[in-house]
C-alpha cells in the first residue's frame, strides 16, 4: 500500500478512535445523573472533594512533622476510604463505578486517537567494532553485572572489560581518566554498565572522540536505556550490538560543563540528595528532611531563565535532557525522542495545602506547575553555590549554573531488535480530540513531533 494510503487509514483511525472517544465521555457524565438525579451531583461534588482532601493531607505530611504529619497521612489516606464508605451507604457505587469504567474507556480512546510522537530519526547501519572496550561496574544495579554474567559473554564477543573497583578507602575509579586511556589505547567503542551518572561521564568522552558509545542496562532505574529502547530486564541483550548492531544519533546535555545524559535537578530533590544518609535510606531521609525544605525556610528559592522565559522563586526545578511526555519523570515518564535539540523544563513553586489541592485538580495548568522546553537555562540562588542532582549523582555548583545542549552530539550503538522502540503514549489534550474528532480532514496532517 502507498505511504498516502498508509496515512488516509490512520488519519481515519484516529478520527474514529476521536469520535467514540467524546461519545463515552458524554455516556460517563449522563450515567451519574440519570438514573438517581442528585446522586450524580453527590458523586462528582464529594469527588473533587476527596481529591482536595488528599492533596491537602499529603503536604501536610510531607511539610509537617508531629500531629499534623500525622492529621495529614490521617487524612490523605482516609479521603478515598470516606468517599467509598459515602458511596456504599447512600447507594451511589453502580453509578460511579458505571461512570469510572466508561470514563476509562473514553480515555482508552483518546490516547488511542491522539498520534504518536515521531520516534528518533531512522537508525543508520553500524560496523562492527573491531576494539571494544566496556566499562563495568560491579556494584551498580545490586551486583547485575555478576549476577547476568556481562563480563563473561561480552569478553566471547571480543570485547576488553575494565572493571570499575571501589578503593579500600572507599575512593571510587576514576571513570573519565579510565575512558580516555582506553581510546589512548586504541579503542574503538567505548559502552558502560552501571548507572546514569557513569553512563555520562563516558558518554562525553566518546563523543569528544567522535566514538559510538554502548549503553548496558545493569544501573537501578536505567532511564536512559529505557528511552533509547534497550531491554531493562536483560543487559546481556544490549550486547547484541556489538554483532548486530545499529547507530542513533542523540543529543547529550552538559550543566556547567559536566555532562548529562537524563536529568539535572534543582532544589528539594537535590537538597535531599545531599545528605549523606540518603544512599542507605531514601526514603527516610526525605521525609525528616521534607519539612524543613518545603516549609520551614531552609530549602532556598531559585530563579531560572529558560531562553526567553523567567521562572521566579522557584522550589524545584528539572532540567531534561529533551522533554518528557509527561511532568513526572521519576514516576517513570519517557522521553520520546533524545534528538530534538531542546531541553525539558519543569518548574514547580508549592507553599501551601491550597496549592498542593490545585496542582492536584488542575494538573499542568496550575499556577504552581511550569512545563516547558528551552535551548538554555541558567538557573540562580541567593547563595554562592547551589547543590545539584547530576543524574542522581549529588554535586555542589557555583552560581549561576548554566544547563545547555549539544545537539546530536553522541553515537549510540544499539541492537537491531529492541523491545522498548514503541512511542510512549502522548498526553492527553481533549482540544486535540475535539479537532480529529470533527475539525476539517486536512487538520489530521498536523502530527506529532
């Protein structure tokens, strides 16, 4: 079939998929209001109401220590268990569960309908390298690279192994030091398995070579390998690159001339990396620090320029390496391109229970909430330094720290086959539907990017 005929079924797909879309949606709110009247004005009124209780009662958990911590975790926990206590007693669940189901069905058609975003651009065919060298990290990921046996198969596949070994003195290797030595050496691909932050260091040192670069998932989280596509569950798949492999272009970010390949984060989540208990008990450490950085003053305000846009007194900021699709990339959002040239930028200033309840309503429309893309960000603070998340990596930087991008600048190698090469789902934008749906047919050729 033609590509035109290709486009005309999709464009009708979506149009469709658009259709029925608005169709459940406009079935999901008649379903709470025909069959018991009032009942459905109960159900979305102590609904929303539910949702502010719970938003409330989370920044008071999170901001507070003492009885309101507690009245707050009382209350964010107890909002959904009254509502569905309300609901069964005043008969009202066959109704909103109808409601629920439909309006999940609605947003299973939305998304269905809204067009993917363009992948990265077409992968173009790669050599085999002849002089691998992959750096290793035992450690990272709990023990991966033993326990999947990385340094075994990837030695059969010819390639040198450098492990990177902790000091008794608990001095880490220096992993930039060891990737240059290894293009000294002749190397002719440089890849690593461990975590984001080493990912980076050698990543910058490929691309100042102008050498591929191999990404093997044996980190924690592996972002990165999930937004090039790479199998998470199986580093020892990643390896298949070096006999069948495939070349991207994407773009690697640099803060204050130290690079990044995910994130830079400003602000709470970087004053609570800081601390050194945090490694040994994440969570733990954020809550008895939360308080005092959301609330009581000592998490300082920052102030960014994001190009042409200023974002004043800030709590957090994050700065991303290309934009996620969604503003929760440590929920587990995804980029969907890493060549777009731009970074992401979220910005979030929270300092009340009324706000938290707001951002909770109204998403990324609230005041509160700024998501947005630049080509630069300097970000700025009262204090001479400010403390920095590298990609999770905890820094201190000299004020002002300036985030930018090198376009295209890293050779990714990266197997034929991966499993993650399919666009994440785009967000939701019922405009956007409203126009598939109904709008003129020529509107359907206005797609992603």
């Amino acid at each position: 079939m033609s590509e035109s005929g290709t486009g005309a079924r999709a464009r009708s797909r979506e149009r469709l998929f658009a259709r029925c879309a608005l169709l459940v949606a406009v079935a999901a709110v008649v379903a709470l209001f025909v069959p018991f009247g009032a009942g459905g004005l109960l159900i979305v009124f102590s609904g929303l109401v539910g949702l502010v209780l719970c938003a409330a009662g989370t920044w008071w958990f999170l901001a507070h220590r003492g009885p309101v911590r507690f009245l707050g975790a009382l209350l964010a926990a107890g909002a959904p268990v009254g509502l569905l206590v309300l609901y069964i007693q005043g008969g009202l669940w066959p109704t909103a569960l109808l409601s629920l189901g439909l309006w999940g069905v609605a947003l299973f058609c939305a998304r269905a309908a809204l067009p993917r975003p363009r992948p990265h651009r077409p992968a173009a065919p790669a050599a085999r390298p002849r002089r691998p060298v992959l750096l290793m990290n035992p450690k990272s990921g709990g023990g991966k690279v033993e326990r999947f046996g990385l340094i075994e198969l990837a030695e059969r596949l010819g390639a040198r192994v450098v492990l990177l070994e902790t000091s008794e003195s608990g001095e880490q290797a220096d992993v930039e030091a060891l990737a240059r030595r290894a293009v000294a050496d002749g190397a002719d691909l440089l890849g690593v398995a461990g975590g984001d932050g080493t990912q980076a260091l050698v990543a910058a040192v490929a691309a100042e070579h102008d050498l591929p670069f191999l990404v093997i998932s044996a980190g924690t989280r592996n972002h990165f390998a999930m937004d090039l596509g790479l199998d998470r569950t199986d580093p020892t798949r990643c390896l298949d690159a070096l006999t069948d492999g495939e070349e991207l272009r994407v773009d690697l970010g640099e803060v204050a001339g130290r690079p990044f390949v995910n994130t830079v984060s400003f602000g709470v989540y970087a004053d609570v990396v800081q601390r050194p208990e945090y490694r040994d008990a994440k969570a733990g450490t954020a809550l008895n620090a939360m308080p005092e950085l959301l609330a009581g003053g000592e998490g300082g305000r920052l102030d960014a320029e994001a190009d042409d846009t200023s974002l004043r007194g800030q709590q957090a900021l994050l700065i991303s390496n290309n934009p996620y699709v969604s503003p929760d990339p440590l929920g587990g959002g995804r980029r969907p391109r890493l060549d777009r040239g731009e970074l992401g930028v979220i910005a979030i200033r929270v300092e009340g229970a009324a706000q938290a309840a707001e951002l909770a309503v109204r998403g990324t429309q609230a005041a509160g909430l700024n998501v947005l893309t630049a080509h630069r960000v300097e970000v700025t603070a009262e204090d001479d330094t400010l403390p920095v998340a590298v990609d999770g990596e905890a820094l201190t930087l000299p004020t002002p720290v300036l985030c930018t991008l090198r376009p295209r600048a890293l050779r990714v190698l990266v197997p034929r086959d991966r499993p993650g090469t399919a666009p994440p789902v785009p967000p939701l934008n019922w405009s956007r539907i409203v126009v598939l749906a109904f709008g003129p047919r020529g509107e359907h050729h206005a797609r992603a990017h």
